[in-house]
C-alpha cells in the first residue's frame, strides 16, 4: 500500500500526517508532495524522515494506491488527471469536485457506501460545517424525515487554515500589548469579534459557505432537505461549533433523540445542563467525534428538535474523515 499526501505544509496536510499514525493506516509508503515552495522540507513520520516532493504533471503517482490531497481547489482540478491517471484514487479536500454528479461526496458515518461508485477515481471530502451537521443529523434521519434545518455555525480560525490561525493568535497577543491589531487573512478583526461572513455573497445574499451546506447535505444523504445556514466567523483555534434545529416528518421526543445520538457512529453525548455539562471547543479540539448537546424540543412545531454540536475542523471536518473513507475502501477491499 503506497499512500501519497498532497499539501503536506499546510494544516490539513500536517493532520493528514498525524492522523495517518495515530490510526496505524496500513501503508507500506508514504510519499509526500507540495509547492516549489515546500520542496526539500522533511517531515517525520513513525520515526522516518520524509522530503516533500514537488508536485509536478509528471508519473510520480504511478504505484500510488491512495492520494489524500488538501492544495486547494485550483491545483485539485489541474493535478486531477496526473494524479489518477495511473489508476491512484485521490481523497480530495478541496471544493472543487463536491457537487460533481459522476463525483461521491463521502462522509462513512453517513454515506460511506457511495465511495465505492467513482468513475473518475476521484472521492470528494465534503466541507467541514457539512461533514459535522450530517454526521449529527443521520441517527435523526433514521427516526424520521428531516424536511429543513435552520443552522447557525460559530467557526473557529482554523477553518481558514494555518495563517488563520497565525492572525487569530498574533491579534490575541497584540490586543493584550494595546497594539493595533494586523488584519490580513480576515474581513475584520477576529479578536475580541464575531465576523457573520465566510466566504464571497452570493446573488440570494448568502455566502458560499452557507450554499454548500444546502447543496452538499442533499447530495450525501440523498434527501429533499431544505437547509438554511448563517455562518459565522469566531475567536476560537480550531473546533467549530453549530446550533441546529430540525424539522421532521413525524414528532420525535427529546428522550429518543438522545438515545439515537448515544448509539450513533462518530457521536458522543455531553448533555446534563443542570450540571453545566454540554460541548465546548476549548475543551474538544483534537477529538476525532461530534459531539451533541443542548438537545431539547423546538418551542415553535411539535416536529421540531433543537441541539448543539462541536467538532474539530482540521480533524473530523478534513483530514480524519478523508482518511476513514480510505479505510473503508481498504475494508471493502477496494484497495488492498
């Protein structure tokens, strides 16, 4: 099993290589690819030193059995061909094959067996906010038919990458010298702030972000569901945090709910408010589950539900879930 890392510099790309270890993949190889830039650069791997390796329209994918690519979406659609053309299947992280029709968009809690139909040999990570809201909204699903979802998401820096998180920690340290804060990777100062814009507006005045969490549900639960998102940018590192309410077909009460998450793949719950006991970022960053909370009946609709969930970005909403569809290919024995 030859498995290559596309992107290895940046912050999905070093999860990739932490996760890779912590779950003992079963690899032989592990080759690592990146910019011009990022050539040369060594990064340990279960004690090897590996060198990045530039990425280039060359044959250096052929024997690659897995490519989990995290470049951004221009150099995902420019390298696709070189990168599968030797049969490699390439996980990508980016947003450039998602809503693609011959494309999965896989997250296994959810959909795992759709990663098994790619023509293309291409398996899309969906974004990160999806990944996490459908992972919650699959043990709801199965009680009954959810007709909408209203979401607000709280997302951290790290949603931005590396220098997101660079700007979040610089402007933490330069507030607290009464410096003027540097604002470069966001709209406006994160700091001490709340920024309800990610990504470019659209004509119907929601972003980008908040269309894909519309179109990108549908397409992995294969559902009619109406999803309407405001997202929001947060002075949190790295786990992001959603607020949803669903509307089902048939009413469901708070106690099945509960008892459908406490069964549900990839969840966990922490939900005892009389105890002060419901997810928080601070405190879940670096775990690999969604974790629930806050579940209670809307107060508007018999069929509503309201909750709250929290999961790391780079982790469960990048790199783990592109490396648990490789491990589900790996089981199926879709590559052996």
């Amino acid at each position: 099993m030859r498995v290559a890392i596309v992107g290895t510099s940046g912050a999905v790309g070093q999860e990739f290589l932490r996760v890779l270890a912590e779950r003992n993949f079963p690899l032989d190889e592990l080759v690592l690819f990146g910019s011009a830039r990022s050539k040369g650069t060594t990064y340990e791997f279960k004690g090897k030193k590996l060198t990045v390796k530039e990425l280039l329209h060359n044959d250096d994918f052929k024997g690659i059995d897995i490519a989990l690519v995290s470049a951004g979406a221009g150099i995902s659609k420019d390298f696709a061909d070189t990168i599968t053309k030797f049969g490699t299947i390439m996980i990508d992280n980016s947003s450039a094959f998602r809503m693609e029709a011959d494309i999965p968009l896989v997250v296994p809690e959810v959909n795992a067996a759709d990663a098994k139909n790619m023509p293309r040999r291409i398996i899309a990570n969906p974004n990160c906010t999806t990944i996490q809201m459908v992972v919650a909204l699959k043990p709801i699903e199965e009680l009954s038919h959810i007709k909408r979802v209203h979401i607000s998401t709280y997302q951290s820096a790290s949603g931005a990458g590396a220098s997101g998180m660079d700007e979040l920690q610089a402007q933490t340290v330069q507030v607290a010298n009464n410096e003027e804060p540097t604002v470069k990777k966001f709209a406006f100062q994160i700091v001490q702030n709340l920024i309800p814009h990610i990504d470019v507006f659209l004509d119907n005045d929601y972003t980008k972000e908040e269309m894909k969490m519309f179109h990108e549900t549908r397409k992995i639960m294969h559902s009619d569901v109406l999803v309407s998102a405001t997202a929001v940018r947060v002075p949190v590192m790295r786990a992001h945090s959603e607020a949803i309410w669903v509307e089902t077909e048939k009413e469901i009460s708070v106690e099945q709910a509960r008892a459908a998450f406490e069964k549900a793949e990839g969840v966990i719950v922490i939900d005892n408010p009389a105890e002060k006991q419901y997810p928080m970022p601070l405190y879940l960053a670096g775990r690999d589950e969604v974790f629930v909370g806050r579940i209670r009946k809307d107060l508007t609709t018999p069929n509503g539900l309201a909750f709250w969930t929290v999961s790391d970005q780079i982790k469960k909403g990048a790199a783990l879930n592109a490396v648990q569809i490789a491990e589900y290919l790996v089981k199926e024995g879709v590559v052996k």
